[in-house]
C-alpha cells in the first residue's frame, strides 16, 4: 500500500516527522518497506506492508485512521454529499447467491462531459498510488477505491443487456477480460452477468464486453460486498490478482459500500457534469446481523501478555479501536467497530491492547522452568531404542507426507484410505493407512539419481477409518534395495533378500525380550507370493514383511528388488521384565540331527516341536543348514538342526541325552512324517 504525503494531509495533520511516523507503525505491526521521495510537489512517499488481517488499513482514510489512533489524535473523515437524483432510469437487479453477495447497491450516471479529462491532482494522486491513469470513470473509480477502500465497478450502459444478475457460474461459461485474457471458467465461480453474458467475475475483474472507455457518457455504476473467501478462491483459480481482489478477499468494511458509491458519483459530477438515477440496493438478512459482541477476560489479559492491565488502562486503549465497550463483573463485553473484521475472538482483542500499548514497551525477560524427570517403566521400550538399533544396522529415518497419492496407496493397501475434502495437490489426495507409499516415492527419488543402496526407515502415525472413526496407528516401517553392503574389495556384490531384512526385524524384536515370535506365509496386495510374511509375536500380529511385487516395482519404474517391512509400536514397546538367571557350571552338550520332511514344513515348526518335547535341559536349537537336490526326493527337503543340552547343577550322562534325543526324533516322526537322514 503506497501513502504520499500530501494525500495524508488531507485526512490528518502531519506534525511527525518521517521517521516518527515509521516509528509508530512498526511498534503497531504495520511493517514499512520502502520510503520514496518525489520532487513534484518535494514529498515522502511511504509502502506499508499491511498484514493479511488488517484489510481496514487498505485506503488512505485507514491510514489516517490508524496513525491517528496511534498517535492520540484526529483525522479528518471524507464528506460525502448527499447526490441529487435526476434520471428517472433503474436496472433490475437480482441476488441468486446472497451467502456470496449479501449486499449489493448501484446506480445509472448519464451525460458524462467525455471531453473532459482526469484533473491532474487526481492523476498524480493515482501515480503516487502506483496505478496508472486510464479515463475520467476508470480514475475515479480507482481513485475511491485507493481514498476510501471499497472497490467499485463502472460498466458502460448501453452494452449491457436488461439488468444485472449476480450468480455462480456454469461450467464451461467463457468471459474476455479487461486484460484481453479469455478464460472458460469452472462451475461455482461468483460472476456479475446480465440477461445473455458474464459482465465480470464478481470482485476480481470487468469483461471486455462492457468496459468503459474515453467516449463513454452513460454507466452503471455498482458496489457490493462480497464474500472474501469466494473472491480469494475465484482469483487463485485463475491466476488473478488485482487491486480489487486484494481487498475483498481481505474483507472490506460491510458498511462502506453506499458511502463509496455517493463519493464515486459526487466527484464524477464535480469534474465532469452528469445525471443520477435512483439507488438500487439489495441487502440480505446476512449482512444486516447483530454484532453480539466479544466477552473479554481480565486475567487472561495478564496470563497472555504477562503484564498487568489497570481498569483503566484496559477502558483507555479499548475505546479507541471499539465502537462499545460494557463493563461486567469479570471483564468487558466489547463491540467492535464494523471496519475492523479482523476482531473477532477474545485473543484478538488482546492482541489489540499490546499492539496500541505498544509492543516495544514490553519488557524482555529469560524463560524459566524446572525439568521432571520420570522413571520409565522396565516393560517399556521407548522409541528411541528402537530407531538407534536401525541406525547402528546402516538405515537412515526419514519423514514423509500423511497424504498420499491415492493410487499408490491403493497399490500398496487394501484398506480404503480416507479421502481429504481439500487436497493440498493432486498427489496428495488421501491420508495413508500404511507408511510404505511415502517410503517407496523416497526410493523413487534416490534411485532417479543414482542412488541404487537405500536402506530407510519411519516411524510415523497411519490413518484408519474404521467405522466413520478416524484411528490413528504409530508404526515403524522401512525399505530396502540395492547391495547390502557398501561396494568394497573385501566382500563380493550381493543385493538385498528376504532373510536380510528378516534379519533386521529380528534384531528389533530382540529388544522385547520375547522368543515366542513367528513369521508366517501370506498372500498380500503387495507383496511378491513366496516373500511375504506376518510376524506374529506372543500371539498377535504386530507386522508384515515382504518383497514389493514385480508389477508394481515396473510401474514405478524402479530396480528390484525391494523389500518393505512394517510394524505396529503398540506391540512392539511391551516387553517382558528382564531377569537374571544363574549360569551354569557344568559343561553343555550338542547334538545334531538331519531329518527329511515335507517342503511345505516350516522350520519354526520344527523348532517349536523340539523345544516342547525336549523340556527343561534344551538351552536353545538353531537351524544350520537346509538341503534339496541330489539325493533327495523332489517333494522333500533336508533340514540339520543343533540342540544345545545343559543341566543348571550337574553334567549331564549320556543315557539322559539320549533319552532327549529319542523323545525329539520320535515327535518329528510322529508330528511331521520326518524320517533321520543317513
């Protein structure tokens, strides 16, 4: 917003000198950009940075207003006369859409002088505003709009057609712009149209069709207020901001569109001679609603500011920006002024009473506090633990987006995610329900640059919608690709495969102290058939772990394979209390066996099969070697297990060890068909 001085002038007696003035603003919120100085007249020229809020401070009598209540003073309110109506014209007007338009007022004006010109103090005005002369209607237009802040519209009378219409529009309607763009607009658009076309998107820009130009003698002139979020959507659609839009989507005084319309036709009738017709206005039950008044709160002045407020002092900075204050027993119902919509809720009312007390005035003290330290539970495991042991193993954390593209996501789950009313882009459309999209697009990401070794992680939130109940789920997943080690002289090149990652999830579940921890052979959306698995911990699922199918890593365009894992942290943190045992002092035993079992037999089967029959004396079985081909049976397959045997207060003899070892043998036998290879 550009001031010059001797426009200010006019409104306010400027006794301050020009650093003072900054001073002022700055102190209240309202930044100054730049500072110009014009030699014709010798004058300052100031850029306010106005913040998004603050749409009353969009006018130079906004400016006056605000430096005069910054600086205890007076500022002198434009006079607007009363117009003498002569034309016994009217135009029909009709709000289809009074939530988007509540108020609406316009007037015919003919026998416009077209040989007169704009006066040059309006012209230079205008320049010193940043915007450029165009035509006497043009300039007094913009010349209200830049003096008072409520934009208006001229529409040149003879080109419209049978009275005005304030609508949405169609899909597919298409307008010309005042700029020469043509644009088809999209279903839903505000526009001001007659009886056969659009005239103008509503708040934004005028048509061709009906543009005023130097030999223009009749118009219709309109002004209205407009919902600011319909404007401030309309112009982001199109790419369009101007002078208008910055205003309404910024919100204009509800009250000022009548007064701006006397002061547009008093200075067209002043500089150039012309007739009026009778006001048309219309007003919905909208934009005529009581101000019900803010409440506010004495001890939350002091609790959020940290000073405290005097009566007084409250009453004195209050009713210079309140147009009603009402004192109650625990504070103040205020009413504020119509201009100032920025007003709204309690805090903005304080907000209010530091920026005119001053925000430099306040003083500057250090943050104290006092840190709680709490011991964590033993059966707990906290995040952190969790993701240094990914670390240590040569995996980066990552955090990525909670909207997902949804056919990803689909690829990837098969719960149906929740879809978002308001999407940031077109490739965040849902929220995930697995954190493997985000996981895989960072795979995407590395491997287009060259990037072929990722081994990355997240713990992050999914969303479920179970039963039009949004749950969310903390989980830790992670992704694999490329060699499993770093290229070096010393190990030969080996990609990544399932027993790797396996391996990884391994060691995490470790952490619980848990042995009862299975995976399982699945069927997943996917995940590749024969590489996938549910891991099943003390009985509950708690995860999935897997190969990414072959079709979706070619329709990614990615280099397999890669391998996804996920696990739910509610599970994972629960561990069972550590507990020292003794060790013994007697020496172990091990055994081997080989046997030869069905290829559909799991190894952890075997394993659990073992530890049941084996009782007490069995310290641990692990699975050492697997064998299919020659010299054994296509269907089957050689499986070598070793059984550690050890007794906590004496050597063990060899007839209990082979006792041990005939009751294993005779379970396999008997639960797995498992016949002792030779």
């Amino acid at each position: 917003m550009k001031v010059s001085e001797s426009w200010l002038k006019s409104f306010i007696d400027l006794s301050l000198s020009v650093d003072e003035i900054v001073n002022q603003f700055t102190n209240a919120g309202i930044e100054v950009d730049s500072i110009e100085f014009v030699q014709d007249p010798k004058q300052a020229v100031w850029t306010f940075k106005i913040p998004p809020n603050r749409g009353d401070c969009l006018s130079m009598e906004g400016i006056a207003r605000e430096l005069s209540l910054l600086n205890r003073s007076t500022y002198q309110v434009v006079k607007v006369a009363e117009p003498l109506v002569e034309l016994p014209d009217t135009l029909p007007i009709q709000i289809k859409n009074p939530n988007l338009c509540p108020y609406y007022i316009g007037c015919i004006v003919k026998n416009i002088d077209t040989a007169v010109l704009s006066p040059t103090w309006l012209k230079m005005r205008l320049e010193l505003a940043g915007i450029r002369s165009v035509n006497l209607v043009v300039d007094v237009m913009n010349y209200v709009m830049i003096e008072l802040g409520q934009p208006l519209h001229a529409f040149d009378l003879n080109k419209l057609d049978t009275g005005i219409v304030v609508r949405e529009s169609d899909i597919g309607e298409k307008v010309i712009l005042l700029d020469g763009q043509a644009l088809e607009l999209k279903a839903g658009t505000l526009v001001i149209a007659d009886k056969s076309k659009i005239q103008a998107i509503a708040g934004v820009m005028g048509s061709a069709d009906s543009a005023v130009s130097e030999r223009t003698n009749a118009i219709f002139v309109e002004s209205a207020y407009f919902n600011p979020v319909s404007i401030r959507l309309a112009a982001q659609q199109y790419g369009l901001k101007t002078d208008a839009s910055y205003r309404f989507e910024r919100g204009v005084d509800p009250t000022l569109q009548q007064r701006a319309l006397k002061r547009a036709v008093q200075l067209l009738s002043e500089i150039a001679g012309c007739k009026v017709g009778a006001f048309l206005e219309y007003q919905s039950n909208l934009q005529s609603s009581t101000n019900v008044g803010i409440f506010l709160r004495k001890e939350k002045i002091a609790r959020l500011l940290g000073t405290q407020f005097s009566e007084t002092e409250i009453l004195g900075l209050l009713e210079r920006s309140a147009i009603k204050i009402e004192k109650e027993a625990e504070g103040f119902k205020v009413y504020p002024l119509p201009f100032r919509q920025d007003l709204v809720l309690e805090v903005d009312l304080i907000e209010e009473i530091a920026r005119l007390y001053g925000f430099h005035r306040f003083q500057s003290e250090k943050l104290s506090g006092s840190l709680n330290y709490f011991p964590l539970c033993e059966t707990d495991n906290s995040s952190i633990c969790f993701k240094q042991l990914l670390i240590n193993r040569g995996f980066c954390e990552v955090i990525t987006y909670s909207f997902v593209d949804s056919e990803l996501m689909t690829l990837l789950s098969d719960i149906p995610p929740l879809t978002l009313a308001n999407p940031i882009s077109s490739e965040m459309q849902v929220m995930r329900t697995n954190l493997w999209p985000g996981l895989v697009q960072a795979v995407c990401y590395n491997q287009r640059r060259q990037l072929m070794r990722v081994r990355l992680f997240e713990l992050g939130n999914c969303f479920i919608n179970e039963k039009n109940c949004l749950k969310e789920v903390e989980v830790l997943a992670g992704v694999c690709c490329g060699s499993l080690y770093p290229e070096q002289w010393g190990i030969k090149k080996r990609l990544h495969d399932f027993y790797d990652v396996k391996g990884d999830i391994e060691a995490l579940l470790t952490l619980g102290n848990d042995k009862d921890v299975q995976f399982e052979q699945i069927e997943h959306l996917a995940l590749q058939p024969g590489q996938a698995a549910k891991i099943i911990r003390n009985g509950q699922t708690v995860g999935y772990l897997g190969a990414l199918r072959t079709n979706i890593i070619k329709r990614l365009e990615l280099e397999g394979p890669i391998f996804v894992f996920e696990l739910n942290m509610e599970h994972l943190r629960k561990t069972r209390r550590t507990t020292f045992q003794t060790l013994s002092k007697f020496p172990s035993i091990r055994r081997d066996i080989a046997i030869l079992v069905q290829k559909t037999i799991l190894a952890a089967d075997l394993k659990t099969a073992i530890q049941n029959s084996a009782g007490e004396l069995l310290q641990s079985v692990a699975l050492f070697d697997v064998y299919e081909g020659q010299g054994v049976e296509p269907n089957k397959k050689s499986i070598a297990l070793s059984l550690i045997l050890q007794h906590p207060s004496r050597t063990l003899v060899e007839s209990e060890v082979s006792e041990i070892m005939d009751r294993v043998v005779s379970t396999l036998t008997h639960q797995f068909q498992a016949t002792l290879r030779e």
